[in-house]
C-alpha cells in the first residue's frame, strides 16, 4: 500500500509506509541535494532520513544520532504537533531546515470492567515498587546505540486478534487513566513471542507491577521495542537476538484480564505506534 506523503517530502514522491528499509527516498529541496526522507509523518510514526556523511541533524534543534553511512531516524508521539522542525548542516557549511508537516490521529476510547481495585488505583505501599520499575524502563529507553538494526523489516512478534490499538483511551473500573502506547494481540498462554527486529536485550524483569514479565530489545539510534505480561522469558539482558528468534512466552502477568501479549514501541521519550512498522498480519516479508 502507498499513498502521496506531504508536499515536505517532495512532490509526487510515493513511499510504503510500513517497510522500515530507505528504499526509494524523496529527494530534498536544498542546495546540496543531500537529504532524502522515507516514512509517514503522522501522530506514533516513524520516519528515517539519509544525509551525506559527516552532516549534522536536529529534530526540534536537538541532535540527532547519524550513523557512519549518513542514515539517521526520528520519530512521532501520540500528541505530536502538526509542524516539527528538522535542520541539516551539511560538511560544506551550507544548512537546509525543513518544516514536517504530522498527520493528525483521531483516537478510540476502551473500557476495561472487573479489574482488581489495587491494579486501578494502586495503595500508597505500591507506590515506591512502581516508581522504581518505572525508572528501569525509563533508564532503558534512554539507551542511543549507534547499531542500526531499526533499518531492516519488522514483523509481529505474535500473530492473533488485535485486542488492543495504539493511542486508545483506557476506562479501567470506569476511571480513565493514561492511552494505550501499543498494540495488544490476543495470544494463549505459552504463545512463542519473537523479536520483531533484531536488536539487543536492555531489560529484563520477570515481575513488574503493572507489566509482570517484562523484555525490552534496543534497535539502535533510540529505537526500542517493550513485551509486557510475558508468562516465560528466554534471553538475558545485553544478549543479541536476530529477527524472528524467539525470545518470551505470551502470559497474562501484571496488570491484564487475560493473556495477550502488548509490543510497544518508542524512539526515546516519543511513544510509536508499532502497527505502523509491519505489513498486514499474515503478509510475507521478503
């Protein structure tokens, strides 16, 4: 699937929006005719960007992390604004700034009834377990590898009914708390989950309060992936895990009313929609 990506892309310019490769990038409106961009500018998306090697680029006039080959990646949150800003400065001296025009979302609302009350509104003795396993993950994401494994396609790490979409607003007990920053697949428990992408393990929890078992894998550049309520973990932190390896077992630890597994994304602090970075469900990768 392909459709027409804003006019700050360049014109007439068509992407696939869900293969994560630079394969074939828009061309760029500057002077030294160096930046190419690839992707969907929108709310939870990821875009990645190419640039000669030894340019510099900011997001929002914070540095980006370019690798060696001059291929960098920057990402969108659920609130993003419609206008992001992202500035190359070119070996030569010559810079080029370019306004990202971020397609705005619309977003569900999902009420989730029966759960435990001491899960919705956790008691003050809860509070210090949950501040500091938020921290870990925190921690975690902060993680800026110069390793480029977001480059190539990722798959789903579990295939079943989606149970759960990015961006909703979750009514847990009839009390609205924070969006759901993920994808949810129903699953049975023991469900092998694999890596969607190759990357390294930068968590591993077995029991966390509101996420139980718990893996985040590192693909680079501040692209990370979180499984949540894993029954089974089989990797340890900083092991090295290619595409489709298997890496936990669906469970229904932590906070969840059944087993499932949640995959999550983020590009550091920004929460991505990882729907966005795979084909259909059941669609082959090549």
């Amino acid at each position: 699937m392909s459709r027409r990506v804003p006019y700050v892309l360049g014109l007439g310019c068509w992407i696939a929006f869900w293969s994560l490769s630079l394969a074939p990038a828009c061309p760029a409106w500057s002077a030294e005719g160096g930046l190419t961009l690839s992707g969907k500018p929108q709310q939870g998306g990821i875009l990645f960007g190419k640039v000669p090697a030894g340019s510099r680029v900011l997001f929002e006039g914070q540095p980006v992390r370019v690798a060696n080959t001059g291929q960098f990646v920057i990402g969108f949150g659920r609130s993003e604004p419609a206008r992001t800003e992202l500035t190359v400065h070119y070996p030569s001296g010559a810079s080029e700034r370019r306004t990202l025009r971020i397609e705005q979302r619309k977003y569900d609302v999902q009420r989730i009834d029966g759960l435990p009350d001491r899960q919705v509104t956790p008691s003050a003795e809860d509070l210090p377990r949950i501040r500091k396993e938020a921290a870990l993950i925190r921690e975690s994401r902060r993680r800026d590898d110069p390793r480029t494994d977001f480059l190539g396609h990722f798959i789903w790490p579990v295939e079943g009914r989606v149970s759960g979409v990015y961006g909703s607003q979750r009514v847990l007990n009839g009390k609205p708390k924070r969006p759901h920053y993920g994808v949810d697949v129903a699953a049975g428990t023991g469900t092998p989950v694999r890596a969607p992408a190759t990357g390294t393990v930068s968590l591993v929890h077995a029991d966390m309060y509101f996420t139980g078992g718990t893996v985040m894998l590192d693909h680079g550049h501040g692209v990370s992936s979180i499984f949540i309520h894993l029954s089974e973990i089989h990797v340890a932190p900083e092991q090295r895990v290619e595409r489709g390896e298997i890496i936990a077992e669906v469970g229904a630890t932590g906070r969840a009313t059944g087993p499932h597994l949640h995959w999550g994304m983020n590009w550091f602090e920004r929460r991505l929609d990882p729907q966005l970075t795979v084909q259909p469900m059941g669609a082959a990768v090549h």
